[in-house]
C-alpha cells in the first residue's frame, strides 16, 4: 500500500497504534496550526486592534491575516467574512439577526431531516416566536436531498431556504448551486451548513451566489474555538448586532449607539485570536496540497474502507453511495455505544449516536448509528484495521448472545 505523504505532519498520530476514523467530528491538528497558535501564545499573547505597540500590531495583522486567507479560500471580500466561536454560532446570528429581522406570521423556512441541529435549532425557535413554518424537503429513496424535491416545497411564501452542503450522517453532497438558483427565483434567500463541506470540496461563494455560508474551523485542521460566517454584503450590512460589547461599537451615548461595519460590528469583546490566527494556518496547509489531491484520497480510502466492511457479515451499511468520507453503519443487533466501546478497545476511534442530527437518523428509521469518517491522515491500514475489529466485533457480541 503507498505511503501516506502528509501523516506525519499529525503529532497526534505519532508513536501510537490507533485508527483515529472521526475526523467528521474533529480533524487531527498538523504541526504548522499548532506552531502559530504557540506562536502567538508565546511571542505575543497580547489583544488586538487597539494597542500601539510592537506585539499589538503583529497580533492584530496575524488576525486580520487569517480573515484574508479565509476569504481568498472560499472567493469572498474580506469585509464578507465573520469570525465567531464557531459553525455554531454563526448559524443562530444569522438566523436571529437576519431571520429575526425578515420573518413574519405565515411566512416558511425550507430545511430538511439531514440537517445537524444547528442547522434546524435556531430556525425551529425562531419560527416558534414569530408565527413562522418550518417546511421539510421530502428526501428521495436513499434520503438525499434533490433539486426536485425542493422545488415541490418552494412557494411564495418561501421566505429562507436552510441546507446542509454536506450531510455528517449520510456523506452526501446537496446540490446546493441548483437549489440557490430555484430558491432566488422565487424571492428566498439561502443560508448553507458547510461544516461538513469546506474542509473537502472547492467552494466558491460567488459561483455558488450563496447568501449565508457558515463552517466550523476545528473540521478543516484548525484550533476549535473558531468558526466562519459568509455573508454577502449587502445582508451583512443590514443586519443588526445580536451581542454588543468592547470593539464592535462606533459611538456609545446614554441613549443610543451606533455600530461600526461588517465584519466588525459581529465580533464584540475579546475574539479568540489564536485560533484565528490557527485557522489561517490551516487553511494554508489545505491551499498547499490542494482540496482536488484531499478529496481524491478521501474517497479512494472510503471506497477501499466499504467495499471490504460490507462484505462483514452482521453489518448494515446506510450509506452505501455516499459522496464523502463518511461510512454510517450498525452491527446487528448490537446498540452503537456498545460497538463502539468494542472498537475503541481495539483502537479503532470511531462515533457513535445520532451526530447531532437526530432526524436523519429517525428518518433512517433507527436509534442511532456507528460512523467511520476519514481525512487526508487516514491510511489503507487504518481501513483493514476497522474492517478487522468489525470482524472481531460481530463475533463478539454474537458469543455473549446479542
């Protein structure tokens, strides 16, 4: 089997036998996104955009060097990208900023059952406040979401269209640039839940002529503690601050105050600069290889991955087409937790449960489910090792009478 050219720049993985298979929940971090952050603990440690001397400077230009590295990765103005605490975050401002500014009685908001729950969450609450309706996208046969479908969904009153890019249960891809199309046509606006999607595919905001775009940085190599809003500016410029505080501010009176502009007037208090400034690393270390080169192994190891486990008998695969390097699967008759307690014994990292998407997995008509996720670190190994355990595992839990 060849080498992989980029695992020993994960520390993480250095010295120990494990298959770490949950890089959908969290990426293992390289050595570049723990230098910078060290860096700025180390050598600066100091806050931002107000000191006039040397390590406020650098920090501050660290900062705002990460925020164009971000832009420059998914095509976006500088002034368009948001950092938060996180994927989060950044959904609830849009949603009670934005959402809470355009929604009316009767007026309805397009999700689906794939979603993760801070992709339906602030919607469903929103709704609840102002007389909204949340509409759900009918799934086809293998639960993907399809241009079809949300067309059959979509009318006037269609006010926001909230869509995972990538879903985390199933590994599917949303054809998100037909469905922006569809829902601007009919006068919506479409908010995408790229946790999932930017840390594998190239995304490119103007292309996709998406309004809201949001991601987590802890999934794509950086720190946690950080996430990204994309929003187009004209949207941004209109929206009101949800958090108020130290930086965001224009002018403070007794009575009223004014706001400076987007991206700052979101970024109240004390940001978490080291992971900022890890995230600009990361996104460095994904621009140096290339999203192609990440993608093609990604799929090349589930492939290899599936087609071994599904020829284990006692294993039930969801996901068999699945477009990204996600692996839903069960043993008969055993709970996941249980699986997964077996696996991690073995060192095989796996999860297990319902992935903050418990529609998706009432829609698949089950609990909860086992879930193998692979990176640009994952080997052939780590496949025939997962492969091995599930082997081990069936034959487990059928000697102690599952």
């Amino acid at each position: 089997m060849e080498k992989n050219p980029w695992r020993e720049q994960f520390p993480q993985l250095a010295g120990k036998d494990e298959a770490f298979l949950d890089s959908a929940a969290s990426s293992l971090k390289p050595l570049s996104v723990i230098a910078a952050v060290d860096h700025y603990y180390h050598d600066l440690s100091v806050n931002i955009h107000r000191g006039m001397y040397a390590s406020s400077y650098e920090a501050t230009r660290l900062y705002e060097e990460a925020r164009a590295k971000v832009a420059a990765f998914i095509h976006a103005k500088e002034e368009e990208v948001v950092f938060l605490r996180g994927g989060t975050a950044a959904l609830n401002l849009v949603a009670s900023s934005y959402g809470a500014a355009h929604l009316q009685p009767g007026d309805e908001v397009i999700v689906s059952q794939l979603e993760h729950h801070s992709s339906i969450l602030p919607w469903q609450a929103l709704a609840a406040k102002v007389g909204a309706k949340l509409v759900y996208v009918p799934l086809d046969p293998e639960l993907r979401i399809t241009v079809d479908n949300v067309r059959s969904v979509l009318t006037s009153k269609t006010k926001v269209v909230a869509l995972t890019y990538v879903s985390n249960v199933m590994g599917y891809i949303t054809p998100l640039a037909e469905i922006i199309a569809l829902a601007h046509a009919s006068g919506a606006i479409v908010v995408a839940d790229a946790a999932q999607a930017v840390q594998h595919l190239s995304i490119d905001v103007k292309c996709l002529d998406v309004d809201f775009l949001a991601f987590s940085g802890h999934k794509m190599l950086g720190p946690t503690g950080i996430g990204v809003l994309y929003g187009k500016s004209a949207l941004l410029a209109e929206m009101e601050p949800i958090e108020f505080g130290g930086e965001m501010i224009d002018e403070v009176n007794k009575d009223r105050s004014t706001w400076k502009e987007a991206p700052y007037k979101f970024e109240a208090g004390t940001m978490p600069i080291a992971s900022a400034i890890g995230l600009g690393a990361a996104v460095d270390m994904l621009q140096s290889i290339g999203l192609d080169a990440i993608e093609d192994h990604v799929v090349r190891i589930r492939r290899y991955a599936f087609t071994q486990l599904k020829k284990v008998e006692g294993i039930v695969i969801y996901n068999p087409t699945a477009d990204t390097g996600i692996i839903a699967f069960n043993i008969e008759g055993v709970h996941p937790h249980d699986a997964a307690t077996f696996f991690a014994e073995q060192h095989v990292s796996l999860r297990a449960g319902h992935h903050c998407a418990q529609l998706a997995i009432k829609a698949l008509g089950i609990e909860a489910c086992l879930r193998a996720s692979f990176y640009l670190y994952n080997t052939y190994a780590d496949c025939d090792r997962l492969v091995a355990v599930a082997k081990e595992a069936v034959r487990f839990f059928k000697g102690v009478g599952f």
